[in-house]
C-alpha cells in the first residue's frame, strides 16, 4: 500500500501545475444538514476534475523511455482529459480508449488536449481491455485509472490540501469509483490525523466497493447506466481495497434521483457545475445519509464535466418535481390535461421556456382566478381558448 510519504512526495511533484482549489464553508448545505460544510471544489482544475492530480504524478515518475514511447490509458472521460492535458504539456503522446456511450464534451475536450481517442466498447471494462491490450501491442505505458500506486497517491494530495486548508476538519466525504480516489485521501488525512473521518460514497446501481469490502475482495457487478457515469466502476480495485478496509470508516450509497437533485442544489444555491459522480458526496449529506451532525465536514465536488444536454433534463425534472408552476394550478383546483415545453418558441428569451397547458375548468370566473394568480408569481402568459 501507499503511505504518507509517497502522498507528500507526489505533492511536491505536482504542487506547481495544479491547482489549489478553494474549501469554502457553504452556507446553505450547513443549514440542510446540521453540520459545518466545506466544499472542497477540485471541480476547478483545468481539466475539471481531481483526476489530473493522480495522472501528473504518474507521468512525472516514468523513465525517459516511458515517456518517448508513449502512454495509454482507459477512461470514461476524467482521466482521459487529466492524462491527455499533462502528457501533451510534456510532450508525451498520449492513447485513450473511452467506451462508446462517453459523453460528446469529454471526448471533445480529451482530443482536444491532444490525446489519440479509441471508442471502444459499451463499458469502462471493455475499454480497458483494449487499451491493455493496445498497451502490450505498441509498447505504450499503461496508466491506470485509480488501481496504480502513483496515481493513487497523486489523488491523496486532496487529503493534504484539505488539512492545509482546514487542519480543525472532523470529517471527510468522497464520491468512490474504483477507490483510487478516497484510498489516497484516506491515507494522508488518517496517517496525518486519525480521528478524522472519512466516509465514502457510491451510486446505488454500481456499488462495487461497499461488495468488495463485503466480500473481502474484489467482486465484480453487473454493469448498469448511471448518471454519475465517472465513478461506474464494476469491480474495485486490488490496490485500493485495502486502503479502503485500512482507512475508510463507512461506505454509503445514494440513488439517482437524489445525485440529479444534488446537482441542480450545487448550480442554484453555490453556482457550481458538477457533474455526476461530482455531486454524490453532497447528495449523501442533504439526503441524510451520513449519520453525523454538527461536525466540520469537508465534501469534494470532484468534477464538473456534465453534458449539457443531460444536464437540461435534469434542470427542467427539477422544475415539475418542485412543482412552482404546478402548484398554482393545483391550489387552484384546475385539472391539468396535457403539458409540453417548447424552448424554440418564438419569443421566448434564452433561458426561458414556453409552456402550454391544457386544463378543465369549472368556467370563466375559475380561469379570471387562474390568470390572476399566475400574473401575481410573475409568469407571462396568453389564453389560447
């Protein structure tokens, strides 16, 4: 396993090309949760998420030949970037083989960077076959995702950024994926201060960690869709479990409903951007799922690479659920019949949406009210019939 030593020592490596990113107390998720949050927001990195920490740390500890010949990797898009962005400062070619359902942005940016990109695949392990294979075809170092000791430590530095920053933290929650992640940040915060807690989190579809450490060894899970696409892993990683079993106090899960709520929470109240797995750690703290209170917490926002188209639908599920058009209709006594959105509808302002509503109602006396009503919360609207 790694120790605090090769987590300081990456820190030293990499301190000059990443960023220090801010751990600001939160207001409003200290309110919904009853403790003191901090949101450690790795989000802004260059590349938009703490993965390039991890990938810097390898690529500066590769020999000349390494780096001449070339590196690979397999990635659902994070890594792929960090990878891609360090390598291509360094002059290093860099493969990547991302599955085939990555989002359009990730590729985009990876290529952007200057990485070579390989769709292959329906999943990160299929992915990650090739690009093994690719790594012993083409004689290419291959960089993995979270289960190599390097990169492992390189993520770790969190842990002692977040100690810098807030040495008086009690507890610490982190998003898990294959563990590469949380086993660096567990090390450095329990090795440095051991009363601190460190509690990890995962999608409720791809819980792989919370079975291996149930198992005692890496098992692998049926693959699954999730939202928080950069932490679906089906299988922890053999290098990160112990670390987990060593260091992490507690593993808990959260659903999909509650990491898409969390996002649009995170853009409304903090107007930060987090996709995903980005916002797991803080879906598990509004949703009560961490059975701490009134401590100082650290939450990581690990990433901010969201497509926009799924962030849309999100954005406009958050509307109907929070029901502020709806409600009024329904304190109203109006029978909604059909519903659809048309953002495209001329005259309508970007960021706006026209909505038409067909309802029942019991006559023109109940539709004065209706109108009234909605005028009054500020909605613009026209009676069609």
């Amino acid at each position: 396993m790694i120790t605090l030593a090769d987590v300081q020592s990456a820190l030293e490596r990499v301190r000059q090309s990443i960023y220090l990113s801010p751990c600001t107390v939160s207001a409003t998720f200290s309110q919904l949760t009853g403790n003191s949050i901090y949101l450690k927001l790795d989000n802004l990195q260059r590349t938009g998420a703490f993965k390039e920490r991890g990938a810097l740390n390898k690529l500066l500890t590769l020999t000349k030949q390494e780096r001449d010949q070339g590196v690979i990797a397999a990635s659902a898009g994070n890594h792929a970037q960090g990878l891609a962005y360090h390598a291509g400062k360094r002059g290093v070619h860099a493969q990547i083989c991302m599955p085939l359902t990555t989002p359009l942005i990730k590729v985009s940016a990876t290529k952007a960077y200057g990485a070579e990109v390989v769709l292959h695949g329906a999943n990160y392990d299929d992915a990650c076959e090739e690009a093994i294979r690719r790594s012993q075809q083409q004689h290419l170092t291959f960089i993995h995702p979270f289960d190599d000791d390097a990169v492992i430590a390189g993520q770790g530095t969190l842990g002692l950024e977040i100690l810098q920053q807030h040495p008086e933290i009690e507890a610490v929650v982190v998003p898990i994926g294959g563990g590469g992640l949380i086993g660096g940040i567990a090390c450095a915060i329990k090795e440095t201060n051991p009363k601190v807690q460190i509690v990890g989190v995962q999608t409720s579809r791809l819980p792989s960690m919370k079975a291996a450490v149930a198992e005692g060894k890496p098992v692998t899970i049926p693959a699954a869709a999730t939202i928080a696409d950069g932490i679906a892993v089906r299988r922890a990683g053999d290098r990160t479990l112990p670390l987990v079993q060593k260091y992490v106090d507690q593993i808990v899960t959260v659903d999909e409903e509650e990491i898409a709520n969390a996002i649009l929470l995170l853009l409304e109240r903090e107007k930060t951007m987090a996709e995903g797995a980005g916002a797991a750690a803080i879906a598990a703290m509004v949703n009560h799922k961490v059975q701490i209170s009134g401590k100082r917490i650290a939450v990581l926002v690990g990433g901010g690479n969201i497509d926009v188209t799924l962030l849309s639908r999100i954005i406009e599920r958050g509307l109907v659920k929070d029901g502020r058009l709806t409600g009024i209709l329904a304190e109203h006594r109006a029978n909604i019949v059909e519903t659809s959105y048309d953002r495209t509808y001329y005259g309508v302002n970007l960021g706006e949406t026209a909505i038409d509503i067909t309802m029942e109602t019991r006559g023109p006396e109940q539709i004065a009210e209706l109108l009234s009503a909605l005028s009054a919360a500020g909605y613009s609207h026209e009676r069609i019939l």
